[in-house]
C-alpha cells in the first residue's frame, strides 16, 4: 500500500533495467495521484548523491534513482573505462532512503545497436567544460532526455557542484519542452571544504591534500566578491592562489550565474574552477550574491 509524503517505514528499492516496466511504474505512480522525484546519477554514490534523493523525499511521494555510468559524456582518453561502479555499494547507500525505484540500464538499452541521435547543445554549454571537454553536454544532453522519458517523474534533482550541468539541463529542458521541473540542490562538502565527488577516489594522498585548494579558491573569490573586485580581478586572484598551491588550472573565472556570460551588476554571479591533480581533474564553484543583495551570502547554499 502507498506511503503518505512524509511517512518513515523503510522500503527497498525495485532494481529495474527494462525501461518500459520503470516508466510503467512511474506512470501508474502518478496516476495514482503520487508526486514522483527523479535523482540521476553515474552511481560510486556519496552523501552528495544522498542529499539529491533525501531533497526528492522530502518533497515527494515516491523516489527514482538512476544508475548508468554514461558513455557519450566521456572524451576520448578520459575515465570511463576506471570510472568506479560498484552497485551493491550504491544499494547500501540508498538503503533506508526510501527509494522506490533504482533503475539501471544496460549501455545497450540507451544506445541500442545503430544508435545515430544526439542532442546538441551551445549558448551556456560552450564554455569552460564545454570547451575542455568537446562532447561532453552533447552527451549530458542526450542521456537526460532519454532519463526523462524512462522516468517520467514530476521533478528531477540534480546538484549545483556541476553548475554548468545544471544550466544546461534548464535550457534543454526549456528548449524542448520538456514536462519536468528542476531543482538545484547545495553542494556537499568534505569537512576541509573539498567538494564531494565520486572522482575523489582516484586522488593519491598528496593530491588529497592540494585538492582543498579548489575551495580555498572559491572562499577567496567570496571575500574578494563581496570587497567589490571586478569579475577579472577576483578570476585572477583565484588562478594565483591555485598555482601557489601547486594546480595545473583549466579555467577559474567569474560569470554571471545565469548565462554564463558576462558577470552583469547586479544579478548573481557564479565562480567556476577546474582543475587537474595528475590524471584526475576536478570541478567546483560556488554562487556570488548580486552586488545589492543585502541578505546573507548564498555561498554554499545557493
Ligand atoms: P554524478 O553521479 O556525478 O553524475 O552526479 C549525479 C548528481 O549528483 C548530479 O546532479 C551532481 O551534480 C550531483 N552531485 C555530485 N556531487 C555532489 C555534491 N558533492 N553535492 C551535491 N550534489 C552532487
């Protein structure tokens, strides 16, 4: 019998591949009146991901998680193959989270043999990953709207840690007209300020340490934001701070939160930095509250 919002008895989640019994489900779930959440994720699951689903519990009748390390957002040479999948542990994370369903595909089941169809994107996806990894929201794109229409839900969650992501699934979603809502859940954090990430694994101990340089950086572009720095100067601050921490920098700069574009006063502005600790590259930011905001900072918290 259904659960009322709210209601604390543990489920365990249906594990399902076959697509058509997970949105068969998901539709019966909605017809029956239940509010549906959606958590994408590539699984190696951490409190991050549990965030995302905990948010979806909160607000919702029913959760589904997806589990699909997908293969069209990784370049060539980057880390699909060692990208780490453990389902079993990702069934022990998600245990007592009341999680209806878990569904994970075969790579065959979203690209079946001749797969030929891709979603490309371009205004916010152009920069910054965009331009360090060519195909990558291509690929982003793709495999969401597939998700999207497996797991019909009401509302999917996705994290401001890959903010960029988040934009360009907002602009997806608009664009196509997509019959889902998104929301943007805060960053989850180490307790030294370093960005949860299933990437995190492959950093050695040393590289552990030089890693907490992303969010010293974005503490400093705080401060230096809120001191009135232009976009530029803040940007700059940032890269030296990184080097001096020893950091191959992709990119760390200042834009608006929105666009991407030009940081404009007064709307909100995001920082974004990448950067690379031997094979293994990183990605954090963090929101810049619009220069007449009076209200307490927004900084981790959106
Ligand atoms: P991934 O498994 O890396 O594709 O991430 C799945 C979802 O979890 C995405 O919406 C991510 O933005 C989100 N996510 C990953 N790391 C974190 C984190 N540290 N805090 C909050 N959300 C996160």
């Amino acid at each position: 019998m259904a659960l009322p919002r709210g209601a604390t008895k543990e489920i365990e989640p249906r594990v399902i591949a076959d697509p058509e019994v997970v949105r068969g489900e998901i539709l019966a779930a909605r017809q029956a009146g239940r509010r549906v959440g959606f958590v994408p994720t590539m699984g190696s699951l951490h409190a991050g991901h549990v965030s995302l689903v905990d948010r979806a519990a909160d607000a919702c009748d029913e959760v589904a998680v997806s589990i699909f390390v997908n293969p069209t957002q990784f370049g060539p040479g980057e880390d699909f193959e060692r990208y780490p999948r453990d389902l079993t542990a990702d069934l022990a994370m998600l245990a007592g989270q009341n999680v209806r369903w878990v569904y994970a595909p075969a790579a065959e089941t979203i690209y079946p043999l001749g797969h030929a169809t891709r979603i490309v994107v371009d205004g916010p996806a152009r920069r910054f990953e965009g331009e360090a990894r060519r195909s990558h929201f291509s690929g982003v794109a793709t495999v969401v709207c597939r998700l999207f229409h497996d797991v019909p839900a009401d509302v999917a969650y996705f994290g401001a840690k890959d903010w960029q992501q988040t934009i360009v699934v907002k602009r997806l979603v608009a664009d196509l007209g997509l019959p889902i809502e998104i929301i943007v859940c805060p960053t989850v954090r180490e307790p030294d300020g370093l960005a949860m990430s299933s990437r995190n694994v492959y950093l050695t101990v040393a590289e552990r340490q030089q890693a907490v340089g992303l969010s010293e950086s974005l503490r400093l572009a705080e401060v230096l934001w809120e001191d009135g720095l232009s976009p530029e100067e803040v940007a700059n601050d940032m890269k030296k701070h990184l080097r001096s921490r020893g950091i191959a920098v992709d990119y760390a700069a200042v834009v608006d939160a929105e666009t991407l574009g030009p940081a404009v006063d007064p709307a909100p502005a995001v920082a974004l930095v990448a950067g690379r600790f031997g094979t293994t590259r990183l990605i954090d930011n963090c929101l810049l509250p619009g220069r007449d905001d009076q209200g307490p900072s927004i900084g981790w918290d959106l």
